[in-house]
C-alpha cells in the first residue's frame, strides 16, 4: 500500500483512534476524566486492538483505580505553593 502524503494518513489513523477507541472509552467510563477505565494502559492496549495487532498476554496492566492519589498529591503542591507565597510576602513586607 502506497501513502503519497504521510501527514495526511497519520492524521486518519489520529481521527479513526479518538472516535473509535478514545471516544468509545470515555463514553464506557461516563467522561474524559482518568480512571481505572480510561488511563494509558487500557487506551494502548484497545489501540492496538483496534488495528488489528495482538496485545501480549505477559503484559499486566496496572489499574488506575485510585486517581484521587494524583488529586491529593497535586491539592497538596498548590497549598504549599500557596503557603510559601503568603509566608514570603509577609516576611518581605515586614523585613522591607
């Protein structure tokens, strides 16, 4: 099969992967947000299944069923973040 314009063909397989396998996942997990439905490994392992290759059966896919680790870590980094512009405000203004 010959593909004169690579942009384009990688554009198609691009398209045909959100509405067919991304679109299809996020649907099944009730939105866009990352779950133990919709992460990397889930999305890797039905593209590959869409176009036609086998998924190794030696690979474990990990679960992503705790993503409120990640929404706590990142809650956590902006209330330092936070913290230490406020503590450096205060001690700048009182030391000026």
């Amino acid at each position: 099969m010959k593909f004169p314009n690579p942009i384009r063909f990688l554009q198609e397989m691009e398209h045909d992967l959100v509405v067919n396998v991304y679109d299809k996942l996020c649907s099944q997990n009730g939105g866009s947000q990352w779950t133990s439905i919709l992460n990397c490994q889930i999305t890797t392992r039905e593209s590959i299944r869409y176009f036609g290759g086998k998924y190794p059966n030696g690979i474990k896919v990990i679960s992503d069923c705790m993503p409120h680790l990640v929404d706590i870590y990142l809650q956590s980094c902006l209330l330092t973040s936070v913290l230490n512009e406020k503590t450096d405000d205060k001690f700048n203004k009182t030391n000026c």
